[in-house]
C-alpha cells in the first residue's frame, strides 16, 4: 500500500487526538489537549488546516497550520503548529510527506512565507526541515513560497 495525504474532517477528530497526545506525551489525559471545536476551526481551512498521512485507512501522521495575516507578505502566511507521526510509521518519511504537502497547499493557497518554531527540544530537527527548503531566522525556520 501507498501513504495518501488528505486534509482531515470532523471524523478524524479522536485519531489526531490521539496523535497530539503521542507528541505532548500525555496519552493518559485523552480528550483535554483540544477540544471539537478547536479542532473544528483548524478542519475548516479558513485560518488553518491539518493535513493527513493514511495508509490503508489507518492515519499515520498529522500537519497542523494556521494561516494568518501580515502587512509584510500583503496578505497570508503560513505557520506549521505541529507535525506528528505516529511511532509505528516511523522510517517511511509520512513527516517529509506531510510537510512536502502542507508547503504544496500553502503556496496554491497564495501564502507568501511558510515558517515553523524549534523549541529547545526540536532543534535537532533543524536538518530535517531544510532539507524541505527552509532556512533559520532567529529561532524560527522560514522559507518564501
């Protein structure tokens, strides 16, 4: 089988809970990370959206975005909130996958920058990232669209 990426709907909600979980690490406190209607908001791609990684029905990784506005870009850029795969689908690159498809969807819908924030804890994916293109700005990592 192939990896399909897709934006989610309502009816992925308790699957990208439980991705969410897996990366804040608290699997124990289901349904308290975000709620219907946050997720809600994200599935209604009018300021963000959330991409997804399936095989065989089974998702295997998420994208979170949020688009906003800036005077800069003359209108909307493009920030990556999460990226999670599900440790099971590690190794079949679903988060190259899902960033490749969230810069594709970014730039159709006309965002000008795509950028995305390293925590202390993420900087060593800093060569993940730029192999997709992006760049580090402060403590931020960012690529024009």
């Amino acid at each position: 089988m192939s990896v399909t990426l897709r934006l989610a709907t309502m009816d992925d909600l308790s699957q990208c809970l439980e991705l969410i979980n897996v990366l804040v690490g608290v699997s124990d406190m289901r349904h308290e990370v975000f709620d219907a209607g946050t997720f809600s908001d994200f599935v209604s791609n009018l300021r963000g959206s959330v991409v997804i990684a399936e095989e065989g029905g089974e998702v295997l990784g998420m994208a979170s975005v949020s688009y906003n506005l800036a005077l800069r870009h003359n209108g909307e850029y493009c920030q990556l909130e999460e990226l999670v795969v599900d440790p099971k689908a590690r190794g079949k690159n679903v988060g190259g996958l899902l960033v490749e498809e969230s810069i594709r969807r970014a730039r159709a819908r006309g965002c000008k920058e795509f950028g995305l924030y390293l925590l202390e804890s993420t900087k060593h994916n800093e060569p993940f990232y730029a192999k997709y293109g992006f760049t580090v700005v402060g403590e931020e990592m960012r690529q024009l669209l």
